[in-house]
C-alpha cells in the first residue's frame, strides 16, 4: 500500500469520527480539537503498525495524524462551502 494510502486512511477514520461528534451533543466547536487528537493517536499507531507509514519518529507522527486529522474538517467545510445555495 503506498504511503499516501496510509494517511488519507488517517483522514477518512477522523472524518467519521467528527460526523459521530456532530451527532452527539457535544458543541460542534470541539470537533477539530477531538478529529485532532483523533488522528495524533491514529498516527503514533500507524507508525507502529504500518510498514509504509511515511515517518519513523513519534513526533512526526503525531504532526502528520493530526495534520490528517485537520483535513477531515478541511474537507468537511470545502464541500459546504461548494454545496451551499446563495
């Protein structure tokens, strides 16, 4: 599995996990700092457990989970954005 697989699959688990916060009852204020810390964990697991994960040291694999983690919300306000009717 390419490297770019690897993180985009950082994004995609994240991106779930702020639409469950959405759902919840929790403030919608709270889903990048909760997608963050979602995906800072998911990449300190991928580093262990992926032979492709793009680095080989904790810190930046908690920078590059949390950065996916990010894009989750990135994605999320570009396709309201794109999808809202004026």
């Amino acid at each position: 599995m390419p490297e770019f697989a690897t993180v985009a699959g950082i994004t995609v688990i994240c991106y779930l996990v702020g639409m469950i916060v959405k759902a919840s009852p929790l403030d919608d204020k709270f889903i990048p700092i909760i997608v963050g810390i979602c995906g800072g964990a998911l990449g300190v697991v991928g580093m262990n457990t992926m032979s492709t994960f793009p680095v080989d040291n904790i810190i930046d694999a908690i920078a590059v989970g949390i950065a996916s983690g990010l894009a989750a919300t990135g994605i999320n306000q570009i396709y309201k954005q794109l999808t809202k009717a004026e």
